[in-house]
DNA sequence: CCTACCGATCGGTAGG
DNA sequence: CCTACCGATCGGTAGG
C-alpha cells in the first residue's frame, strides 16, 4: 500500500508545513474543485503557482498525483476527527452531536478539500481509486458506530444515510464566509435529527 | 431564454419518444455521469452510439449543447413533480413525505440523469449555467414552501436544508437494483425526519 | 452518416 | 525552474 508517489525530494511532514509541494496541493485543490479534475489543466495549475507546466513535473509524477494526495489527506482528516471522538465517555446523542461538529468544521476549515474528497475522487482509477472507496468504507463505519448507538438497530441504516447525507452534502452549499458558523450548523441538524422536525402538526 | 440550442431538424416532443437525438441524450447523460462532462469525449458518445464523433455533428451544434439539454430536461422532471403536489389539499406532513417519494422516485428512474444535473450542471458556463442555476433556486423554493408548512418559521430553513441534503445525496449511493424501493427510503427518511432518532437515549 | 481533416491543446519529457 | 519540445488527443468542420 504505497503512501504516495510523489517524488521523494524531501520528506514533508504534513500539509501544514507550506512547502513548494504543499502551495501546489492547494493550488490544485482549488482548481479541481473549481473545474473538476478533467477539466483543470497542468497549465492552469502551473500557473497559479507561477511557474511553467513542465516545471510542476519537479515535484511530482504526474497529475493524478495531486488529486490522489488532495484526496488522502482529506479522508485522514475526516477520519481521525471522528476517531478522536470514539475515547471519549459521551452519550449517545452527544457524541452525534459532537460528530456533525466535527465533520462540518473540517469542512468549513477546507471546503475546496472536502469537495475534492467527496466528489472528484472519482477520478483515480485503479489500485488508488480502490484505496480510496476502503477509506470513505472506514470513515461511513465510524458513523455507523455513532448511529447504531443512537437509534434502534432496524432504523440504524437509514439513520446513517441521513446523517451521511445531511454531512456530505453541507460542502455543496457551506461559505466559510456566511453568516453561520460550523458548530451552529451542526448543532441545528443535530436537534432536528434528534427531536424531529414535525412541530406544527395539524395547522394544515 | 432561448429554450435549447440543438439544430432544428425536427421537432421532438420529448425524452421518451427515442429518436436519435434522444438516444444520444441518454448516452452521453451515462457517460457524463459516470467519466464527468470534462472527462468525457465527443468520440466515447458517438462511439457508444455506433457512429464516428464527426457526425454527431449533424444533431447538435457542440458537446455543450448535450450537458445543456441533459439538465434542462432533467431540472423540468423534479420541478414538476413538486408542482403536481401543490394542487392537492394534504395536510402539511403528508406533502413532505408525498414529495421525498417524488424525488427519489425520479432520482430513481433515471439516477445518470439525477446525477448531471445536480452535479455535472457546473461543466456549463455563461447564460446556460445562469439559467440552470435559476431552476435550482425554483427546485429549492418549492422545497421551502412544502417545508415552511411543517417546521415552525425560525427552523424552516435549517430544515430545508436537512430536507433537500437527505433528498440530494440519494444519487450517490441509491442503486434501482438494490433491495430498496424509492417509497420505502423516501418512507423512512420521512419517518426519521418527522419523528427523529433520538430514541435510545439514556442507554450509552 | 462517412471520409478526411484542422488547429489547438493536452499531459509529459530531455537537457540544461 | 526554464527552454524547447513531443506524440496523442481534443472539439469541431467541409464536402460529399
């Protein structure tokens, strides 16, 4: 299970550290959620970060490189967000709550990531492609984990789509720069969730 | 608002009469929604229709007319499923559950076309993607009246959208094949979201 | 709908 | 990281 197949110029300890590869990474990460892998060009990103296409070939192998980094490093994130959660001795309820936090803040901290993540995956194709669906598999039973904890075993997949659902769609419409902030989100779909949202029942 | 720009050959009714031009709706409609509009070629559609990508030509005027008309058809089949509800006088919880079936019903039937449009739609550009966009916001408001209706005003909008998250990302994991009718997850998404999940509370 | 193409652009490489 | 490319493929067209 190769890590990756960027070149190995340097050993790059995180996506925080701001090199060269890093600025790059971002620099594609936008794009790609802009325009979609196919429709992003080496040149495009080349550009962004001021240089020519083929100098972009330095840093690595080729350009399903990048979306394939892009993509690990978004499922690490959502994952270990979730995971640090499972130590912790919550309720049920709040640990779903804690959850949606969770996942609509690395969202909210990224979105141009978390796109990439949810939808261009589908781009790789191969041994990548199939390392990629074994980690959304993980990070959809962790919630399962959540949920199955929360509601009533029969209910528990459909609970599960639901929230899933309510989660990976926030990156279609979230700005970071909108009036809501990512804890206020998710603690309104978590009551909605919880209590239901059938409180005028009855006037129609 | 020019109404669509394929060449005026003749004048087909609709989707489901398959004339040629339908059947390179739907071919490229799979294509689009499985490869992406970028990563799909005008040779792969023709190819799949049994003709060389050259003579395409003589039933569209560009690959863009093929996204445009994909999406416009598809934005027409969910707006008028939540129209054809507003006529009928059910109480307000009823509606909701009356137009969950309804969209994944439509999502359902044809998932490929569910799929561009509420996806691959921002492959277009200019006044198609503006008017695409004015169909979205149309699909959104019927949402917003149906769910304004059952929520109380402060958290209609937080509920739609809940509503519309749960509604949206059904193409990405609903298979027809699969053991679940369309009425049975719209069933139970309504159930869920009316009544809530909390329901095993006090155990963890 | 085919034959026969076109200019543009694509991802990527060699050699500095 | 640049100069200078490469072969392949792209969307699309002219003329039948």
């Amino acid at each position: 299970m190769a890590r990756t197949d960027l070149k190995p110029i340097s050993k790059r300890p995180g996506y925080q550290a701001y090199g060269r590869l890093d600025q790059m990474l971002q620099i594609a990460a936008e794009l790609f959620s802009d325009r979609g892998y196919h429709g992003t060009t080496v040149r495009d990103i080349a550009g962004k970060a001021g240089i020519l296409s083929g100098s972009l070939y330095a840093h690595i192998r080729s350009k399903e490189d990048l979306l394939y980094e892009i993509v690990r490093r978004a499922a690490d994130q959502f994952i270990s967000s979730l995971e640090a959660l499972r130590t912790r001795p919550n309720p049920p309820s709040e640990r779903l709550r804690l959850a949606l936090r969770a996942h609509v803040e690395v969202v909210a901290e990224h979105p141009e990531r978390a796109r990439v993540f949810l939808h261009e995956w589908t781009a790789l194709r191969g041994k990548r492609r199939a390392e990629v669906r074994r980690l959304r598999d993980r990070y959809e039973a962790l919630w399962g984990e959540i949920l199955g904890d929360v509601v009533p075993t029969p209910d528990a997949k459909y609970a599960r789509l639901l929230v899933l659902s309510a989660a990976n769609w926030t990156y279609t419409w979230y700005r970071p720069d909108g009036p809501l902030s990512p804890e206020e989100v998710a603690d309104r779909f978590t009551d909605l969730l919880l209590d239901g949202l059938g409180t005028k029942e009855g006037s129609g």
